[in-house]
C-alpha cells in the first residue's frame, strides 16, 4: 500500500500564492509518476501537473502554463506544487496522485479556495 499525505491548501486572494506539498509512504518502489488533479464543484477531476520519477520530466494542463510549478524530492518521496498568480477559476479540492507498479493511489484532498 502507497500512502499519499497532502498539505498547504488555503485562502488567498486573487494573484496570491500557495505551495502545496504532497509526501508519499508506504511501499513506494518503483513510482512511475507523481502529480496533482484537481476537481471544482460541480466538475470533473482533472490533472494539473506531474513528474515522471525516474527521468525527472514535468508535465502540465495548459490551463496553468506559465504559473505553477511541479517538483519533486526524490530522496524525500515529496512532490510539490508551487501556484503563482491564483485565479477564482483555480478554486478547487487538489488532490495528490502517484502511479505506483500500475495502480493509481490518491491523498484524501487539499481545498484550495481563491477570493475575487
């Protein structure tokens, strides 16, 4: 089993800022990948950014081009997101995955609310 633990969600104003942090536990040999999705009300579930462990290669939804950043701590299981410039559309409950030997594991979920 593969324990994901989220943490640094909040309020912030508009153009503010937040990092997340999400550390990984349990038996985690051999992650593929590393990453956060994210699901407004009302909306579906979608991917953000993520990392691929082994070569270190970062992915992300056009949406925050240019504004958030992934990266990861191998040596600390820890993947982080910085998010710059918050928008109310990027108001949502952020959620931590990570593929490990082909089964998808999930945090519980971090809100992330951004004030007009």
């Amino acid at each position: 089993q593969v324990q994901l633990v989220e943490s640094g969600g909040g309020l912030v104003q508009t153009g503010g800022s937040l990092r997340l942090s999400c550390a990984a536990s349990g038996a985690i040999f051999n992650i593929y990948t590393m990453g956060w999705y994210r699901q407004a009300p009302g909306k579906q579930r979608e991917l953000v950014a993520g990392v691929m462990w082994s070569s270190g290669r970062t992915y992300s939804a056009d949406s925050v081009k240019g504004r958030f950043t992934i990266s990861s701590d191998n040596a600390e299981n820890t993947v982080y997101l910085q998010m710059n410039n918050l928008r109310p559309e990027d108001t949502a409950v952020y959620y931590c995955n990570s593929v490990v030997r082909g089964i998808d594991y999930w945090g519980k979920g971090t809100l992330v609310t951004v004030s007009s």
